[in-house]
C-alpha cells in the first residue's frame, strides 16, 4: 500500500529483468532474496551508472514479492480490462484477446473465441483501410463516384455527405458485418454502399444533377467523367452524334458537357460544347477527310439530321 506507483513484473522465469508499472525497467540485484515471485514491489531502487560489464539503469536492492489479488484490494482503481481483436497476418482472420492491466504490466492476457458482430466488422473495416483500398475495390469507380458526389453538391444537391475517410470506413463497416476475415473484403461493392447509406431525397438529387451516364441517339448509355478542374465531359464515336442538334446537359440544363467526338480509330477529331456549331463550321470538312480515310462508314452530309448506323457487335 506504500508503494503502489513501484509496482514491476519480472520479464521471464527466475529472470532478474524486471518491467516497471510506470514504464520502463530495472534490474533485480543479485543478492535478492525474491527468485520466483511474478511481481514485486521495488522497496528501494537507485539509479546506477554502467561499469565494465555491468549496464546502468535503475537497480533494485530491496523487493517483496506479491500476487496480483493484492493489487486488486490496495489499488483497485488502477486495473484496468481491456478487449482487443487483431489480424492475423498470415491467415487474414480476427482474434480476440481480453487483458487485464495495472499501468504498463498485462497480469492476465487471453484469447476470447467469440467476437461480436459489430467488433470484427469495425476490425476488419480499419484492416482493409491499413492495407490499402486497391486490394478490395475498384479505386477508379470509387474516385469517379466521389467527384460526381462533390459536383452534385456544388450544383446545390441537399443531403450528400463528402466521400471522406469516415464515410469509406462506415461503408467498408457495414460491408463486413456478419464477416470474420478480411479476405471476405475483396471485390465489395464499396460504391454501391455508398449510394445505400444516402437518404431517398439525396440519391434523387445526385441522379438527376449529375448522373452516371448520358443516351446518345447512337448509344444507349455513354458514361460522364467528372473531374475536380475541368467540366464534366463525354467520349463517344462522332456518328453517336447523328440526328442530335444540341449536346447532352447536367445539373438540371445548367452546365453543357463537353464532348469529345472520336473518329472510328477512337481519336478524337473535335472537342466542344457547341455541337450546333460543329455541324455547320467543321464537319464538312471532316467528312470529306474521314470519308477518305474511312470509306466504309457512313458520311451524310447532314449530321444534324441523319440517322447513326447501327453498331456493330462485339467480336
């Protein structure tokens, strides 16, 4: 009860290395009567300095030995239980471990079988995140779903929370609910998730101020990229644009997306805005030029106003 704060556990059996409560360690001196004792309390310590062989440090002269059941009745604010669950590296898989502590020292320290659904997953959630997001999910979709979420909120969307480290590690938790390994992670729909956790209203107004993909008169569904410098844009073969006068808009006709218009070898020929414009200035030069260099495909003379061709199917 004297010395609570000098508190120490010895390092190994019979071993004279002792690890002090407050941090740190000492040495046992030689001539102590205290051989087998897991704890003791350091009556009288000093600080030595080094000499010849020996190491300095702090060198214990006087200890009486104890057991753990006396620290629970002298101090039994200073025990502290914890609970730990971690990843084994090697199989992927969570352990438990529960602990009881007084200061620095781990008086008892077990493996618990059981883990509660909420535990592993916020454990396999934060391993997932250590190890990296590439390793579970699609980084690209997911970079391309936080930039349509962050133009969707500067158009004025309510309700749509930042794609954020919070918000990645509460989707990556509910993702491994039920789960005990972290393996059980990879190839998860992350951003899937992430459109669930939004409210009805949200995911309304993200869909229609900046949605995923566009319909061309050639294409059913052409995808938009949204970047964080440049406006959203479109690629798409220049006869997806046959019989279109204007180009597709975003954010409720407010902010015109940028197309890039690409000739059959997926380059593109033109980049604008004003696809009205391009019909009449351009493209009659571009059509006798891609005629030549394309002759099997269609060049109307009329872009405005023709028909897209057929797509041919995949090989």
């Amino acid at each position: 009860a004297g010395f609570p704060d000098r508190v120490a556990q010895r390092r190994g059996v019979r071993s004279a290395r002792l690890k002090l409560a407050e941090g740190g360690e000492a040495e046992l001196a030689e001539e102590s009567a205290v051989t087998e004792a897991p704890l003791v309390v350091c009556v009288r310590a000093l600080e030595t300095r080094g000499e010849g062989r020996r190491r300095g440090g702090v060198r214990v002269r006087y200890a009486h030995g104890i057991e753990a059941e006396h620290l629970a009745l002298v101090a039994p604010e200073s025990l502290v239980e914890s609970r730990t669950v971690s990843l084994d590296p090697a199989t992927g898989r969570l352990t438990a471990r529960a602990q009881l502590r007084y200061g620095a020292l781990v008086l008892e320290d077990e493996e618990s079988g059981r883990l509660e659904d909420e535990e592993a997953a916020e454990a396999l959630a934060d391993a997932a995140l250590a190890a990296g997001l590439p390793r579970f999910v699609d980084v690209d979709g997911l970079e391309g779903y936080r930039r349509r979420v962050a133009f969707a909120a500067a158009q004025g969307a309510e309700g749509l929370a930042p794609v954020d480290a919070p918000a990645l590690r509460a989707a990556l938790v509910d993702l491994a609910w039920g789960h005990r390994n972290v393996k059980d992670l990879e190839g998860v729909d992350l951003v899937g998730t992430l459109r669930a956790r939004l409210s009805g209203g949200a995911r309304a107004a993200l869909e229609r101020l900046a949605p995923a993909t566009v319909a061309l008169p050639g294409r059913r569904a052409v995808q938009v990229t949204y970047e964080e410098d440049r406006d959203p844009w479109i690629a798409s073969r220049l006869q997806d644009f046959f019989g279109l006068g204007e180009g597709p808009r975003v954010a409720d006709g407010r902010v015109p997306l940028v197309l890039h218009l690409l000739a059959p070898n997926r380059r593109a020929v033109q980049v604008t805005t004003d696809l009205a414009g391009f019909w009449e200035r351009h493209y009659p030069a571009l059509r006798k030029e891609l005629g030549r260099r394309y002759p099997k495909h269609a060049w109307p003379e009329d872009g405005a106003r023709a028909k897209p061709p057929a797509r041919r199917p995949r090989r």
